[in-house]
C-alpha cells in the first residue's frame, strides 16, 4: 500500500513539472491536459491537492500573456 503512495506522489510532482514547463513555455494545449491529470489524481488522493493549487497558481501569473494572443 505504501508503495502505491510513493507512485502516485512521484507521477504527482512529475505532471506538475511537466505542466509548470508547459505554462512557461505558453503550449496552453498541452497544459490543460496535464491540470486536467492532477485533478483526477487529487480525486482519490488528497495529498495531490497542493499539486493542483500550485498548478492554478501558475495560471494566474501567466493568464495576461494568454490573454494577450502569446
């Protein structure tokens, strides 16, 4: 059971890297699938829950660029 944890705390921080590289990087389409990841896995695991409130901070930073056409 433990095991399982690790795993999904490991596949946790790796799509929010991913998805912070995304952001930065301005690929919008490539980063709402990966918010859409970590959702799902806050679903069944809490602990992801700061995962996805760190994603939508980035969101916030980077929502004039965005709305800019960059």
């Amino acid at each position: 059971m433990v095991h399982r944890f690790e795993i999904r705390r490991s596949l946790e921080h790796e799509v929010l890297r991913l998805y912070k590289q995304a952001v930065a990087e301005r690929r919008w389409e490539v980063a709402e699938p990966l918010m859409c990841a970590l959702e799902q896995l806050a679903k069944f695991d809490s602990a992801c829950k700061a995962a996805v409130d760190q994603a939508y901070l980035c969101i916030g930073r980077h929502s004039n660029e965005r709305g800019n056409g960059e």
